[in-house]
C-alpha cells in the first residue's frame, strides 16, 4: 500500500524523540501508525486566524508529519461550537432537548468541510490510504471524492450512532449520510452503534443492506461498515505505571483516605458522562447507609471542556451544587466524602490514583466506549484488584460484562451497586478482574489501528 494520510478535527503534534510524557491512547496509535506507513496527519491547529489564509503549516517531529490550518472565528463558532458541539454531539448522545438545530451553524459546518477538502487534496497521493476520524468531519469523503479522489478512503466514528427515529430529527439528514456512502469503509465503535446505522440506511434511504457482511449498496455504489472496539494503549499505559510520578500518585492518594476505601471518577466534564446523575446515586449511597460515610471517599475529576458551550456551563454549576449539598450535610471536622477537582492530570498521575483506588465509578448516560473503563481495570493490582462499576450504555459494556453493570439514570441502582463493590470479597474481585484484562489487553488500540487498516486497503480487491 501507499501511504497513511490522517484527517482529524484536532491533530495530536508528537514530543521529540525520546521527550518526557511521549504520548499514548489514540494519539499515540496513529502516530505509530504513520511511521509505520509514512504519510500525514492533517487538521485544525486549534488556533484561530483573522481570516481564511488557506496556510497550511507542515512540520516533522519524530518522524511523522503533520499538516494544520488556522480557522477564522467565525468557523470555529459556527462548525465546532455550533454544529458539531450543539448540534451532532447531543443528537448522536441521545439528547434531543440539548441538540440546536440553526440553519447558519449548519452551512457553517458544509463550508469548513469543504475548506478541509480543498487543503488537504493536494498532499495526497494516488496509492495513499486516507482514513477520516469522528463527527466533524462526516461529509469530508464526499468532498474528497467531488474534487477527483479515487483513493481508498475510510472514516471511523468514535461516538455512538443514534437510533433512526431520533437521527431523522436532523434536518437534512439523508443528505448527510448520503455523504458518507461516499466512503469505502466506515467503522463504528460497537455492533450496537452499527445497527442502528445499517437500520437508517435500509429504513430511510431505501439501500440494499447485507447485515452479515455491512455491506451497503446504493445508487450503484457499495461502503462496508463494521464494528471496530477501540482500545488502550497496553503497553504504554503499563509503562506510565512503572514511573516514581504514578508511584507517588497512589501513595498520595492511599495516605490522604485516612483507611477509607477510595471510589474514583475521571471524566471530562461534559453532560454525556452523567455525572450529576452519578452524584445522585453517591448520595442515595450515604442517605441509605450514613454510618458507611467512614467507609468510603468519593474523588471526582472533571477536567473542563468546551467551555464557551452553554450546556457545559450549566452541567458545571449543576455538578458544584450538588457536590456541596452533600459534602455539607455528611462532612466532619476530619473528613469529606466527595472530593471535586476540576483540573486534568498526566496518564502516570492517573495509574497512580486508579490503582489507589478500590472502586471505578464509570457511569455515563451514553458513550462511544469509555476508555477510562479500561485503564481503571489496567492499573489494578492483579492479586488485590479493586472493582469496575460501569454504566450499561457505554460501548465497554458490551465487552465488560465482568463489571458491575448500572442504569446511571438510576440513583437507587447506581447506590446499590456502590454496597455491593464495598463489600465484595477478594475472591470474587479477582475473578472478575480475570475476565475483564484479557480483553483489555489484547484488544489494544494497536491492534484496532492494524484492523482498521487492513480491511480498508482490502476493499481495493
């Protein structure tokens, strides 16, 4: 095959070799991956510019090349903060009471597609594999496709696709995905999320769907769409955990819990992650069993996001009330019960805090597939592990079963779930540990990019 060529909203600059912190995750993947490959990485630089300058800023680090564009600010409010943030984010999230629906937003997200298409077209060429990432950029391959590119282009979309009686609340909808056939392969993060697509596309588009192989053909044209559950990077996430920097992070936090166990969240701070709902069910946990307030800290931490979004502001003040109102009515001269830090933390910090703490709280409201889930069971100590609390409507479920599984819209079932990791004997950990690391560890983010991959220079046969 020819070379990589990766597009993305956002494009993760590699450290120079050898730096501290060198990057894992996805990030870390795709680089691996265009070394491997050679190629490029192309995407928004994240800064914003007077007007449209059509630069493109190439640089190579540590043997990947990466292209960005600026974007005025009128493409940044009405393409990411509109569109995709307001519009896609909350739909694709089962949330029709926090999805807008603004026509200008909408033109807004058309046109920076297609200035991405007009950029990035002449970097690639004739044998490359493009391969598109996430809502952003949904129409991109028919863009690509509109100015003569016949490569093998494939997209992956990393958040859950809706179901069709709520993905038609779009306007324009069979337009959008009518963009997307456009591709030769499409993934998606779970069978579940696949479905859902191929059921729209037999539904409302009238396509000639094959559910065994995701073949779908319309107008003349076939796309395959397939599951493809993305995981962790294993082995640097291991490595993190061998650092002085993880080590002093579980000793702080194992000393600073004065022998109670500690329960850890660790979420962006965004409305999809259930968080308030999450806050619910601790405190049904201490309302129906304050005595267990000794027993257990909570720490949650919530790095901000998308901070000029209304919604996030909202779900930010809603989150430090309800905090509050706990902490004030459980708290003692000595001790708090949830501990609320709104700031992020580096992958070795975090091992540190994982394995400190003897239960994972992961309960969002509906989720692509929660990597957070994954590490939490990485970090643990094999012979004493702690345990996974997980919501039933994120993607790790369906590969987690061996976790506690909740309705996170329950606090009562979130609150049992709680007594029942508490009190749950080494054996049975250990037994559900077993179950779980298997999977995590062999279906590592490499394997996912090697996959992808793969199946996409196969549809040249």
């Amino acid at each position: 095959m020819g070379r990589l060529v990766v597009i993305s909203n956002r494009v993760a600059v590699p450290k120079a070799r050898g730096a501290a912190g060198a990057q894992g995750g996805l990030a870390g993947a795709l680089n691996s991956a265009l070394k491997d490959y050679g190629g490029i990485w192309f995407g928004w630089s994240g800064q914003e510019s007077d007007d449209r300058t059509g630069n493109i800023n190439m640089q190579r680090n540590d043997g990947v090349t990466t292209a960005t564009i600026d974007l005025p600010e009128r493409d940044i409010d009405e393409y990411y903060n509109g569109y995709a943030n307001s519009t896609l984010w909350p739909l694709f999230h089962y949330r029709l009471d926090l999805t807008e629906y603004e026509r200008e937003t909408g033109k807004g997200y058309e046109r920076v597609n297609e200035r991405f298409a007009e950029c990035v077209t002449p970097l690639i060429e004739e044998d490359d594999l493009v391969w598109v990432h996430d809502y952003h950029l949904l129409p991109l391959g028919e863009r690509l496709r509109s100015r003569g590119l016949k490569n093998r282009i494939g997209f992956f979309l990393h958040i859950p696709w809706p179901p069709t009686r709520l993905f038609v609340s779009l306007p324009f909808h069979e337009r959008l995905v009518k963009t997307m056939l456009e591709y030769d392969l499409i993934g998606f993060q779970t069978g579940e999320w696949l479905e859902s697509f191929l059921h729209y596309c037999r539904k409302e588009l009238g396509a000639e769907v094959d559910e065994a192989s995701g073949r779908i053909t319309l107008d003349g044209r076939t796309v395959i769409a397939k599951a493809y559950p993305i995981g962790i990077d294993w082995e640097h996430f291991q490595s993190q955990g061998e650092t002085e920097t993880a080590k002093q992070a579980e000793e702080r936090l194992l000393s600073s819990t004065r022998n109670r166990a500690a329960m850890i969240g660790v979420d962006r701070l965004d409305y999809s992650k259930g968080l308030p709902e999450r806050i619910d069910g601790i405190g049904r946990f201490f309302d129906q069993h304050p005595d267990r307030v000794r027993d257990l800290v909570y720490i949650q931490i919530a790095p901000p996001s998308r901070e000029d979004v209304e919604s996030y502001q909202h779900i930010r003040a809603m989150l430090e009330q309800k905090t509050g109102q706990i902490n004030g009515a459980r708290s003692e001269v000595d001790l708090v019960p949830i501990r609320y830090v709104n700031r992020g933390y580096s992958h070795p910090e975090l091992f540190g805090f994982f394995r400190a703490s003897k239960i994972g709280l992961v309960t969002p409201l509906r989720d692509g597939m929660n990597l957070v889930a994954k590490e939490y069971v990485a970090a643990q100590d094999p012979e004493d592990p702690g345990v996974l609390i997980l919501s039933r409507f994120a993607g790790a479920a369906q590969q987690l079963p061996d976790a506690v599984l909740v309705n996170p819209h329950s606090p009562d079932d979130v609150s049992h779930a709680i007594r029942i990791a508490l009190d749950m004997p080494k054996k049975e950990r250990r037994e559900r540990y077993e179950a779980m690391i298997g999977t995590i560890r062999d279906d590592n983010v490499q394997d996912w990019t090697k996959r992808f991959c793969a199946d996409l220079e196969a549809t040249r046969n």
